[in-house]
C-alpha cells in the first residue's frame, strides 16, 4: 500500500488501523489513493470515503437549497408587496434551472483542477452570493425586476455543485460500493429543495414574528453555508489522482447515445427538478395561498412533499435497476409518468386538492425513480459500447479514443447530468406559456403526457426492442 497524505513522494508505509486514517498536513493532499486496494481500503480508506462523502453530502445539500429557494420564496413575492407579472414569476422560478445546468458543465472538471476538498470549500462559501443577493433584493419592493431576475440566476451556483460533488465522490469509492455512495450523495443532495420548500415558509414568517420577512429566506442559511464550508475545510481531501478527462468528455459528444441518455434524464431529472421548482406557485394559482398545514404563524405549503418523495425514490430507482436491468425501470417510469400527467389533465377541473397532490406525490416518485434508474444505465450502455466497438472489455488497446469505458462513462454522467437539468428550466416554461395561451395548465399536461410517451418509446427502442440491430437490448 502506498498512500501518503502529504504534498511530498509517497513512501511504503503499513496500513495504519481501520478508521484511522492517514496523517493529516497542509492542503490536505492524498497521493498514492486506490479504492480498489482491498488492503488500503480496509487498512483506512473506508473511512477516509465516508468522512468525505458526509461533508460532501452537507454541502451539495445546502447547494440544493439555494437551487429553490426562488421556488418558494415567489409565492410570496405578491403579498411582499412586488407587482410582477406571472410570466415574470415563472421566469425567475426557471432562471435558477437554467444557469444551474450551465455551471454543471465547466463544474465536473473543478476537482481535478482545484482539488476535491479545495474546490467543495470554495462552491459552498459562493453560496453566500445568492443568498445574501435574495436578502438584499427583497427588502425593498422596488426592485426592478432585471435585478431580480439576475440575482435568481445567481442561485444556479447550487444546482452546479451536484457536478463537481459526484465527479469527486466517484474517486473515493471502489466499484463495488460506488453506486451507493453516488446515490447517497446524489440522494442527499435532492433533499435539500424539500428542505428548502418546508423551511422558508417558517423563517418568512414565524421567525419574522408575524411579519413577512422575505430576507430571511437567505439569512437563514448563511449560518449553516458557513459551517459546511468550515467541515469541508477541516474534514474533507484531495486526491492528487482525481484527473479531469477533457478527452474523453470530447469522444462523448461524438457517441449518439450519450445524446439519447440526456434526453431521458431531461424526462426523469428534469421533471424531479422542474416540477419541484413550480410546484408551490401550481398550488397557489390553482387552490389559492392558505393551503396547507399551520405551524405557528406560518402556513406551511405541501410542495416540500413532491421533491421529499422524489428525493427518496431516487435511490430505490436504482436499486430496482440492479435487479430488473434499467431499461425495463425506467420504461415503466416513463409510462407511470405518462399515465399520472394524463390522469392530472382530465381530474384539474374537478378542483380536488388531495386528488391533486395524491396524483402529484405519484408523479414524483415515479420522476424520482427514473433518475436512478436512468443514471444506472449509463455506465452500462458505455461499457456495452466500448466491447462492442473496441473488441474488447476493455475498449481494446489503449481503451479506443478517448478512454476506455470507465473514462467514457464518468465523462458521460457529467455531461448527462448538465444536459438533464435542462429540463428544470423546461418545465416551468411549458406550464408558463400554457397559461398564457389558454388561461389554464391543461395544455402544458397534454404536452407532458405526449412527451413521457415518446420517451417511453425511445427507451424501449433503443434498449429493450429483441432484434439483431438492437445490440444493447436487455440493458
């Protein structure tokens, strides 16, 4: 074993006991680091992983948080006192989606650039801009709304922090265990727009003494952005092996299947994260804004539940895809998906919240679900496609262009997990002109249902369909 936690040569060393750890200096550089190593693993590897997968959940779960706080924080912007527009609204409920899939992509190459543990320190302490700009610009009514709208934008420096979280967790852990840690943190991370949706109601206004005090939907958070940035800097390392594959994420772009695996995380994640931002404006334009539960003086709205059940299915997604192959998963998501947005559509007019939130919980688990499975089918799909196309397990010699397919497949999820976001702007938009064309939601329903059925087609096309051109069935 050859792991030294210093900036220097690594010399042999003994593995020290299991939980101990290697010596701690300056930067707080790891060198030598194989998870593979069964001997280094168990000799305190495992434990250098689980401490920094802890601090990494801590921070992508605040970078989640600042992700929707505009979510929450618009259904208020009325009785604050802002006169916008509910297009203006929809605007800046989708802006944080849609700067947030941007930043994922220069976001997965931070880590091998900065440093895992230097990098998690600097995004969660850039979480304080979003939400110090919230406090400040709704303070005061007058703000323009250009100013708003780029201070929202300002809160996608949350949703880029999931990139370079899983780029730096996927190098702690060995392949047997790394789908669980991945999921964890990815889990972790999704629960932080339920925690978002349930507490800013109670700092607005229980802890403004009865008052609405919107610049606590930042403030309450600068505290705890501040501790995760202190537990990342104290607890958390570098790996000196975390390299970033610029050429292997260029030989990407060029797989056509790297394309069709984005459009379904556009279906699963995007509907997660897109339905997760709207939700509380879909329940107060549709059954108005005192529905929910009373804590203290605040009334505490039900859309926490929607991305609280997404959050939670995710891992399970996954797990489902072990057994029945993800392909199968996530097929049966997409017509779950299908049949739940279909149902919505044709019971909106009955004016039935619990059927409404009933049918809505189903969808999200049903969203949820769906990234995990479709997150697991794309280290398959790669790994299928380098045998195929390389002649070998391996990707043949060298691993083809760019990389064999465990490169190509890390590349990949980066790449898949920006375009995915994508459809959190989507989202919101769709319902957005729905509105503005019709006066009401149905059409951007009808939309949904045609697009969860075309992707459910897609799916079983391209991974399920028994033929000989289909090489990659049974995924």
């Amino acid at each position: 074993m050859n792991v030294d936690a210093t900036t220097g040569p690594a010399p042999a060393a003994t593995a020290p006991a299991a939980g101990v750890g290697w010596p701690r200096t300056k930067g707080s550089w790891i060198h030598g680091w194989d998870a593979e190593d069964t001997q280094q693993w168990e000799g305190g590897g495992r434990a250098i992983a689980t401490r920094n997968l802890r601090w990494s959940i801590a921070c992508e779960f605040l970078g989640f948080v600042v992700w929707q706080l505009w979510s929450i924080v618009v259904v208020y912007l009325p009785a604050a006192g802002f006169h916008f527009s509910s297009a203006e609204l929809f605007w800046l409920i989708s802006m944080p989606s849609l700067t947030g899939a941007t930043l994922r992509i220069p976001y997965t190459f931070m880590v091998a650039r900065f440093g895992g543990r230097n990098w998690t320190i600097t995004s969660a302490l850039l979480l304080l801009v979003p939400t110090l700009g919230l406090a400040a610009c709704t303070a005061n009514p007058g703000t323009p709304f250009g100013v708003m709208l780029a201070v929202a934008a300002l809160a996608g420096l949350g949703g880029g922090n999931f990139a370079s979280s899983m780029a730096n967790i996927t190098h702690f852990f060995p392949a047997r265990e790394k789908g669980w840690a991945l999921g964890l943190n990815a889990a972790g991370g999704n629960l932080g727009a339920a925690v978002a949706q349930l507490m800013v109601p109670v700092a607005v206004t229980a802890l403004a003494a009865g008052t609405l005090g919107l610049p606590l939907a930042g403030l309450v958070w600068v505290p705890l952005i501040a501790l995760a940035a202190w537990g990342a800097w104290k607890y958390m390392d570098n790996l000196s092996g975390a390299t970033s594959d610029i050429a292997g994420s260029l030989a990407c772009l060029k797989e056509p299947h790297l394309w069709i695996l984005a459009l379904l995380y556009v279906g699963t994640f995007g509907s997660f994260i897109g339905f997760s931002a709207v939700f509380p404006k879909l329940i107060v334009d549709s059954f108005g804004p005192h529905v929910g539960f009373t804590l203290g003086t605040a009334t505490i709205s039900l859309a926490f539940l929607g991305a609280l059940v997404g959050s939670l299915a995710r891992p399970y997604g996954g797990r489902l895809a072990d057994r029945w192959g993800g392909a199968r998963v996530t097929v049966a998501c997409f017509a779950i998906l299908a049949l739940t947005a279909l149902a919505q559509l044709l019971t909106l007019p009955l004016g039935s919240f619990p059927l409404f939130i009933a049918l809505f919980l189903v969808l999200f688990a049903a969203a949820g679900a769906g990234n995990g499975s479709t997150y697991r089918m794309i280290p398959v799909v790669f790994a299928l496609r380098s045998r195929s196309r390389d002649g070998g397990p391996d990707g043949g010699p060298g691993g083809g262009p760019g990389g064999g397919p465990a490169r190509r497949a890390a590349a990949a999820l980066g790449l898949i997990s920006a375009l995915g976001a994508y459809g959190g702007f989507l989202v919101p938009q769709v319902l957005n002109a729905s509105r503005l064309a019709t006066g009401s939601y149905a059409g951007a329903f009808t939309g949904f249902v045609a697009a969860y059925l075309l992707l459910m087609a897609v799916t079983w096309f391209t991974y399920l369909r028994r033929s000989p051109a289909a090489s990659l069935a049974g995924i």
